[in-house]
C-alpha cells in the first residue's frame, strides 16, 4: 500500500498522468487509419508504375506517297498510304483507342486528314486491343492543301531536287 502511494505521489509530482481507455482506442484507432491509407497510397503507387500500359505507340510499318507535286505556287497535292500498326503488349489489360485521327504535315504545314482505305471510308472510331494482340490499319491521306505558302514550295523544290521529301504524320487518339 505504501508502495503505491509513494508511486501515485510521485506520478502526480512529474505531472504524469495515467492515460484513460478511451484515449488508449482513439490512438489505436488513428494509428489504424494512418497505416490503412499509407498501404493504400503505396499499392495505387505500385499499381500506376508496374500494371498500366503506358508505352503503346503506333508503328508505321509501311508508307507509299504516290503523288506529291506543286501544282501552282501555293497549291500542294499528295497521296500517301499507310499502315500503321497499334500493339499493345501489356499481360492484363486491354486498351481502348477512341476518336482516333491522323494527319500529314509537310515543313510544319498541315496538308489534311485521312480515311480509310478499307472501303469504309473513315478510319474507326474506335477500337480496343485485348492483351498481348495488335491491329493494323490503313489510313490513306490524300487530297490538296491550298495556300501553302512561300516557305512550304521553296522546301518542296529544295527537297525535290535532292529525290526525298520529309514528311510528319500525326497520330491522335484517347486511351
């Protein structure tokens, strides 16, 4: 007895306090929380860096440009065929391609859109790739781009003259 008291008078004398129940499951409780959201975070972390097909690029296997020529000054016709091959290598995932267009640039000049040469007449809209499978499409970009400018016919004689043209195509499509 005397023991406890020289323990409780002590404890009263340092300030401590014996702490209650209910502060011991509030902590418990707030503790719990904290680590649930922690391992929360790391595995939506883990998730967004190892399972999610983040490298899906189409590749051009194949390009024809069939007529390409300065019909006037600021006139430019073209022809190009394509086919551009969507892979998708990822084990668990499938992907869905939506509103997916290509267009050609020539010196930084947009020529114009595409369809499809698949007797469609448009690309698809959209399209999804199951795991570990690829799908080739064939876009066909042809037409006129009027007013192309000075820059754009000198870049076309320079490279005329030289036997090779440079062009950009551009891929856009929401995964």
């Amino acid at each position: 007895n005397s023991y406890r008291r020289l323990r409780t008078a002590v404890a009263e004398l340092c300030g401590r306090k014996k702490k209650g129940c209910g502060t011991k499951v509030a902590v418990f409780a707030c503790k719990t929380a904290t680590n649930f959201a922690v391992s929360l975070l790391s595995v939506f972390l883990f998730w967004l860096i190892l399972f999610r097909p983040y490298q899906i690029r189409p590749t051009t296997s194949a390009a024809i440009l069939t007529t390409f020529n300065n019909v006037t000054a600021d006139t430019l016709r073209y022809d190009l065929a394509l086919d551009l091959t969507f892979s998708n290598s990822h084990h668990f995932y499938s992907v869905r391609f939506d509103h997916l267009t290509v267009a050609a640039y020539y010196s930084g000049t947009k020529l114009g859109g595409s369809s499809s040469s698949d007797g469609a007449g448009e690309l698809p809209s959209s399209f999804k790739l199951r795991p570990r499978r690829h799908r080739t499409i064939h876009p066909v970009l042809s037409g006129r781009a009027i007013n192309v400018g000075g820059a754009v016919a000198d870049e076309f004689s320079r490279e005329g003259k030289r036997g090779r043209f440079t062009m950009e195509v551009v891929v856009k499509t929401t995964l």
